[in-house]
C-alpha cells in the first residue's frame, strides 16, 4: 500500500525545486513523496500539473 505525503523543509515550508527567479518570492513546483508503507520505499515526484509547468519554464 502507498500513501502520498507533503514534503516540508525548514519552517514547515514545502520542498520545491526551482523553476525561475521572481522579484519577491522564488518560483517553484512542490515536490511530493510516495512511501510504500510496507517496505519503507519513498519515491519522490512531481504532480502533472506542476509538470506542466516546469516543461514550459524550459522552453
């Protein structure tokens, strides 16, 4: 079984990876963790739409 879980770094603010620079506050997609509850494995990923986003930032 898997369960999906938010992930948080200093100051319970989400893990994001950087898309771009922004005057005030970075730009970024959110980073979430699969973790199978059965064998401990966690699979970091990226949701669809954020996808989508980041693939238009590269072009």
């Amino acid at each position: 079984m898997e369960k999906t879980y938010r992930t948080l770094t200093y100051g319970n603010m989400p893990l994001k990876l950087d898309s771009g620079s922004s005057w005030i506050f970075p730009k970024g997609v959110e980073v979430k963790a699969k973790v199978d509850l059965e064998t401990g494995q966690v699979t970091f990923f990226v949701d669809a739409k954020d996808l989508e986003l980041l693939r238009s930032v590269d072009k």
